[in-house]
C-alpha cells in the first residue's frame, strides 16, 4: 500500500510539474492536460526503473523513450506537434541538480568531485535526447513507408 501511494506521489508531481510548463508554454489548455499526463507517467516509468535497480541515467533514459512514444501518439490523435507534449514533460526530469552540485564543488574548489557531477549531468541529458530521438526517428521511417 504504501509503495501505491509513493508511485501516486510521483505522478502527481510530474503530471503538476509538466502541466505547469504546458501552461507557462501558452499552450492551449485541453492540450496542457495531456502534456500532464505524459509527465506523470513519464515520472511512474522512472521511479518504476529505479526501484528494479537500474541506474539513473537508464531509468531516464527509458522514461525518455516511454514520454516520446506517448508525445507521438497523442501528436497524431490530437493533430499537433509532438513537441508540444514531450518538451513539457521531459522539464521534471532535466538534471538541473547535477549541475547545481557541480557548480557548488568548483567554488569548493573540489575539482574532482566536480568533474563527476558534471559528467553524470552530460550522460544523464544525453539518455534524454538519446530516448526522443530513437523514437522520433522510428515514427518518421514507419511515417515514410506507410
């Protein structure tokens, strides 16, 4: 039970989160609910990941895929462009913190440190990318042979 209402967290937060960019966006409002959900259940597969042990950067990663698949398929149901959903939900999940701590460990003058949170952030948004372009180009070739 407890694990069911953590999960319900989680989407909650992704879904308000990306809903909001979705509205800072100007986005029209019956579209920024989509966005919304992509976002939460983005958040679900994540935590999901994390929970069976993957890395942090994997569990990105295959949210990525998950929220791109999604923004796809509600671009085509919705007539719209798929960058309306998946650049509003993929927001919760840029590692801004990463890169918060990296900038702490250079006045810090750990250097060292530093260079690994700077490295975990470079991987961390490369997985994003990596997800919506796999999936993007998937849907263009399938678009192309149809």
């Amino acid at each position: 039970m407890e694990q069911k209402l953590y999960y319900m967290e989680m989407f909650i937060a992704c879904f308000l989160a990306s809903f909001g960019f979705a509205l800072l966006f100007i986005i029209p409002r019956d579209k920024a609910f989509y966005a919304g959900l992509t976002g939460g259940i983005g958040g679900i597969v994540y935590h999901l990941c994390l929970n069976m042990n993957l890395s942090e950067t994997a569990a990105l990663f295959f949210s990525s895929i998950i929220l791109s698949l999604m923004a796809e398929i509600m671009a085509r149901k919705l007539k719209c462009p798929s960058t309306m959903f998946s650049i509003c939900a993929l927001i919760p999940f840029v590692p801004g913190g990463k890169i918060y701590l990296m900038m702490v460990e250079i006045i810090d003058g750990n250097l060292e440190l530093a260079l690994n949170y700077g490295l975990t952030t470079i991987f961390q948004a490369s997985a994003l990318v990596i997800g919506m372009v796999v999936v993007s180009g998937l849907f263009r070739t399938i678009k192309r042979r149809a």
